[in-house]
C-alpha cells in the first residue's frame, strides 16, 4: 500500500469541503440576479443538485467518470466501481498516489455537483422543478460522467491526446456554458422578457455574497486539484487570485466605460469570469499569464454578453457567455501560456515553443462544445415527452417560488 | 447488497417526485402577481 500524505490528504479534503461550499454559493449568486419571486427556485436549483449528484456519485457517477475505461475506447469507465465498490481508503496510482481514493472521488464529487447547478442559470425563473429534477439526473449521466473520463479518467481520449485541463475549463465550464445556451434555446424566452417586465436583479448584495463565496471555494477548486499541499496547489492558488482580480477589474472598467457607471453586478461577473478562465490554466502558467488572462477573458465575455443580448436566446444569467465562452478562452489561452517551467509534468503552450499544444486544446474545446451542446439538446427532448419542460403562463407570472414549491422567500409581515 | 438497497431506495425517491402533487394547489393558484402575498392567509 503506498503512504498516505497527511498534508496532502488534509489539504484535498480540506479543498473538497471549499468546492462543496460553492454550489450554495452559486445558488445566493444567481438568487440575488432573478426577481424576487423566482429566488427560493433558483436558490433551491444549486441546493437540490447538491443533494442528488452526491447520491448519483456514489452510486454509479464516479464509476463512469473515473472506473476502468469500458473496452479501452477512451469514452466511458465502465461499472465495476459502481456503490464505490473496490473503492477503498488506499490510494489510487492513477489518479492520486498521496490520498485515500474516497478522498479523491468525494473532491471530484464536488465538481460534479456544481457543474449542472452553473446550468441552472440560463433557465431560471420558468422551468418546472420535476422536469430540472430529470434533465440534472440525465445530464450528470450523460453528460459531466463521459466528458469527465475524456478528460481526466485513466485512458480517456482527450487525457491521451495531452489535452491540459488543470480543474475543469471544459468538463465544468465549457460543459455547463454550451449546455446552458442550448436548454435556453430549446425551453424559448420567459414570458416577461417578452412583454416589457423588468428583469432588474432583485437583491444584488446576495450576488456580491454569492460571488465572495464562490471565489473563496474556487480556491479549493483549482488549488485543490495539485492534489497535494505543496508549490503547485501555491501556484494555482495565485493564479486563481490574480485572474479573477484582473477579470473584475477589466469588466468594470469596460462596463464604466460603456454604460457610464461603475456596476457592482459588472464586477462580480467579471470576477466569476476570471475565475473560469484560469481554472483550466491554474497548474500550468506563470502569475504574469494569470493577469493576461484575466484582461482578456473580461474582454471576450463582456462581448460574449452583448452578442447573446441581440441574439433570440434566453440565457437568462449569461451563463453561456461567463462560462461557455470564459472556459473556451481559458482552455485555449492553456494552449498558449503553460510552461513547463511551473508544472514539469505538463506540455508547454505556443509561447514556450509548443504550436501543437493549442491545436490539441482547440480538439479538446470543440469535443466539449460538440458533445455538451448535442447531448443537451437530445436530453430536454427526452425530459419533454415525460414532463413539459416550462411552467404555464399563470405559474411563470406567479413566480416559481409560489408556483413550484409554495414558499415565498420574504414575508410580508 | 448495501448497492442494491441503496439503488432502489434512490431510484423510488426520484420515482415518488413524479407521483407526488407539485404544490398545495389551493395556495398556489389563489394568488396572481398583482394580489398581495397576505391574500394566501
């Protein structure tokens, strides 16, 4: 049996309870962005998949993402780790030599909780709850499970091509953004956006809460994922900083400049931008390419923000142009930046003298964006035949809180 | 067996959530967004 790291294993459960902490976080981020009538609904979104992926993980989830891959094709692990059989306290060589596996599998949960919660934003404010219930089953399943072996799994396909994805810029992010834009598309506009109603946020210190929250688990998130307590997980952990800090900064000044005002929502979003730019980057490129990367990342965003506003889609809280578009820059800006010089165990980018590096990242984007995007239509498909995706016209002018759960989040009284 | 057990409970849960009525109907469709929240009581 190999040794066990106390430092290390403290550090990964440690950074597991960060990442788990993100998922309320983003249910207060997008809770303050929807009106307050729709705010236990989207709340309850990130609570609920909280609760049920981490049951699908244990049961078959971590199985399909990270077994034995199935026929050695690089697409799917197989069942054998179904119930976390033969998944034991003894580290597992391949993914984590250092940890107990279940300290592994229960961070890598962490992930999968929190990816189709980021989802939930684009069809906030009118998709009835039984039908979210299924579409989160069958996209963890069909979805974050395969694309999480692509990438990271022992023998997934684009983990042997070399792509470098250090914490999720494709499995999390791209996934969730392009699957965000197409559940957006396929469940249409709400109904209010098409009568006129203001869409303000209606309590926009939740969403400054909601972002310090997630920032603050995003430190689990990609320092974690070093695996250990040592100068990687350091790495990481500055280059999250310095990204997101940028990331808002850039935003604000471009929304100022654009919109005459310094926006308290402008710079949380461009934080959050930050934040998904450099996740797939974290382990693998220097400070100065975190900054970099934070300057542009706001820049494509913002763009990405205006472009979906003429556009005839629905994403109610951006999260294909935050996350979609974000994690692209940040999985190709990986192809440009890394250097060996801050992870050995990696490939070097374009600017330190690798040209393949980015074309295997533009491989890696493009499969998340094709598979994520595909699956996500065809899952809503499925979802429909067995439950009508939307609320009515009376339950979505009542709000989802009243009209999906029979709760209201402030009382009148 | 634990895996079995476990599977089946969790596959009736998900299975409950789609018998199970939406909301206390006569709650929820009392109230338009123009009515006060106090007209619930």
């Amino acid at each position: 049996m190999d040794k066990i790291s106390a430092g290390d294993t403290a550090w990964v459960l440690a950074s597991a309870a960060l990442v788990m902490l993100m998922t309320p976080g983003l249910g207060f981020f997008y809770g303050g962005l929807v009106r307050r009538k729709n705010v236990l609904s989207t709340v309850m979104h990130s609570f609920f998949i909280l609760c049920l992926i981490s049951v699908q993980w244990v049961l078959w989830g971590y199985s399909l993402a990270f077994g034995p891959d199935w026929k050695g094709l690089g697409i799917i692990g197989d069942l054998s780790w179904i119930g976390l059989n033969g998944v034991g306290l003894a580290p597992n060589k391949d993914y984590a030599a250092t940890i107990p596996h279940q300290a592994y599998m229960m961070f890598q949960m962490m992930f999968a909780v929190i990816t189709p919660a980021l989802i939930s934003g684009a069809f906030a404010e009118r998709k009835r709850f039984k039908a979210f219930v299924l579409f989160s089953l069958l996209w963890a399943t069909f979805v974050y499970d395969p694309l999480a072996h692509w990438v990271w799994g022992h023998g997934g396909w684009l983990g042997k091509l070399g792509a470098l994805d250090f914490a999720g810029g494709t499995v999390v992010h791209i996934s969730s953004g392009v699957s965000a834009l197409v559940a957006a598309w396929v469940l249409g506009r709400r109904i209010t956006h098409t009568s006129g109603e203001d869409v303000e946020p209606h309590d926009i210190p939740m969403v400054v809460l909601g972002c310090a929250l997630l920032w603050f688990g995003w430190f689990g998130f990609n320092a974690g994922s070093a695996l250990a307590a040592n100068g990687l997980a350091t790495s990481a952990f500055v280059n999250t900083n310095t990204a997101a800090a940028m990331a808002a900064l850039t935003w604000l000044t471009i929304s100022w400049a654009h919109k005459g005002q310094p926006s308290v929502v402008g710079a949380t979003a461009g934080a959050v931008a930050g934040l998904v730019a450099i996740t797939p980057a974290a382990g693998y490129v220097t400070p100065g390419a975190s900054i970099i990367i934070g300057l542009l990342v706001s820049l494509v965003c913002y763009s990405a923000v205006m472009l979906r506003d003429k556009m005839k889609v629905d994403d109610a809280l951006d999260v294909w142009a935050v996350h979609g578009v974000g994690g692209t820059v940040g999985a190709l800006c990986t192809g440009l930046f890394a250097t060996t010089v801050i992870n050995s165990g990696a490939s070097n980018g374009l600017f330190y003298g690798n040209p393949a590096q980015l074309w295997i990242q533009t491989i890696a984007v493009g499969a998340a964006w094709i598979f994520s995007g595909a699956m996500t239509f065809l899952i809503l498909k499925v979802v429909n035949v067995f439950v009508p995706l939307r609320v009515s016209e009376k339950e979505e002018a009542m709000g989802l809180d009243l009209s999906q759960h029979s709760e209201v989040a402030y009382s009148p009284s | 067996m634990e895996i079995v057990v476990s599977m089946i409970a969790f596959f009736a849960l998900v299975a409950s959530w789609f018998v199970l009525p939406s909301a206390p109907r006569a709650v929820a469709t009392a109230l338009t967004p123009s009515e006060p929240l106090s007209a619930a009581a």
